[in-house]
C-alpha cells in the first residue's frame, strides 16, 4: 500500500509536469516527483536497508534540481518578460 | 494509523498544488505535501530523514514565494479575504503540522527492524557504501550553485535582450 501511495504521488506529479503551463507549476511537478521518489525508497527501505540512504539522496537532488529550475526560471522571466513555458522555446539558441 | 493519515496529508497536498491556479498556493500546497511524506517517514521510524524532508520542504515553499512575487504574481492589497486567509492558513497548517508531529512520535518504533535507520548509521553508509553518490551529489550541486550564478547575470541578460 505504501507503493500505491508513492504511485498516486507521482501521478500527480507527471500531470503537473504536463499540463502547467508555467515554469514554477512545471518545477512543483518536478518537486512532487521527487517526493514520490523518496517515499518509494523509504518504503523499500524496510526490506532493503539501502533505500533509506538513497532516499535521502533523493532528497538532496530535489534540492539541486529546485535550485536549477528556479534559476532558469528568473533567467526567463528576465529575458522574455514571462514565467510561461514558452518562453523556453527561444532560450537554446 | 499515524502513516496513513501522513499519506492522506501528502496526497491531498500534491492534488492541491496540481489543481490549483497560483503559484503561491502551489508552493503551500508542496510543503503541506512535504510535511505528510515527512510524517510518513517519522511513522516508519526515520526520524533523521523525515527532519531532513521538513527542511527541505520548508526551504522549498520559501523559495517558491519568492519567485511567484518575484515573476509577477503580486498578493492583492485591501481584500479582506485574502488577508485572513494569508493569516490563517499558515496557522491552521502549522497547527495541523504540530499535531501530527505529537501523535506520530507516539507511534515511532523505538528500535526500528531497519540497521539504517540511525543517524549514525545512514552516516556511515553514506560515507563508506555509497561515497561515489556522495561525490556525484556534491558536484551537482557545485555544478547547480555556479549555473544559477551564471543564469542570474544581469550581463548575460542583457546581452540577450539586445
């Protein structure tokens, strides 16, 4: 069951990730990933003592992955003048 | 029982923040999250990395209030309703918080079945079984810190726009 609950998680993870339209609705989806992530972990963790510590390093990567997003995020509100997705678009050039 | 309902917590926190419109209460609705996945964890007995999950989610909903002001989503002066709802409800979820905090540790085994549950024990595994992780991470993160010093400048900014 804890599995289901993980599951359920990122579930609404992936449908933030896909159907927010701007960048910080995306970069929540990604958070929500990595929570589901970690509690995936953590509830292996009983029968596998290694989830734990992976789990927490799960964690910290969410971290470094929310720095990132919302770095870029600014980068594009800056360039474009808007925190939508499309503003990506145009950032690779 | 104290897991499920840290499971219902995070589950409804995560339908909140996908279903909702602003940014802010997005970021909210993630620490509400946050601080079920971490209750979870305390109920299993994983007191250091249920901490570290408060933390983090605690930094994460700062830095989302932030950025929602900082890219535009400016909080509506003189309505009333927003006024008590910025009041209360972080009052009502740290309350909430607090109250789940009380009961789940009455609920954490005291010698978890687990050998890395402890603190001094997930410590040594991280150090010893899983040190190229470490280091992968540590770099990650160096990499994160100059990128987004690099995407912040106001030189490189401008240079684009032009």
């Amino acid at each position: 069951m804890m599995v289901a609950v993980a599951l359920t998680l990122m579930g609404f993870g992936c449908v933030a990730v896909m159907t927010r339209r701007s960048f910080l609705g995306v970069v929540v989806g990604l958070q929500l990933l990595s929570y589901s992530l970690a509690w995936m972990f953590v509830s292996a963790g009983k029968a596998v003592e290694k989830g734990h510590v992976i789990a927490m390093l799960v964690l910290l990567s969410g971290l470094a992955q929310l720095a990132c997003g919302l770095a870029i995020a600014a980068r594009v509100f800056l360039i474009k003048k808007t925190s939508s997705m499309r503003g990506l678009e145009e950032l690779k050039r | 029982m104290m897991i499920w309902v840290s499971a219902a917590v995070a589950i409804v926190g995560a339908a909140w923040a996908v279903f909702t419109r602003s940014t802010r209460s997005a970021g909210l609705a993630l620490w509400v999250c946050g601080l079920g996945v971490g209750g979870g964890m305390l109920s299993m007995g994983l007191e250091f990395v249920a901490i570290t999950q408060w933390i983090l989610s605690t930094l994460s909903v700062l830095g989302f209030s932030y950025f929602a002001v900082l890219l535009g989503e400016e909080p509506q002066e003189g309505s009333r309703g927003i006024y008590w709802k910025s009041k209360l409800a972080p009052l009502g979820i740290g309350v909430m918080f607090c109250a789940l905090v009380w009961f789940a540790v009455g609920d954490v085994p005291e010698n978890p079945k687990s050998p890395a549950a402890g603190i001094s024990e997930i410590g040594r595994m991280v150090v010893t079984e899983h040190l190229v992780s470490l280091e992968v991470l540590g770099i990650a993160f160096l990499v994160v810190v100059i990128g987004a010093g690099v995407l912040s400048r106001s030189e490189v900014t401008r240079k684009e726009s032009s």
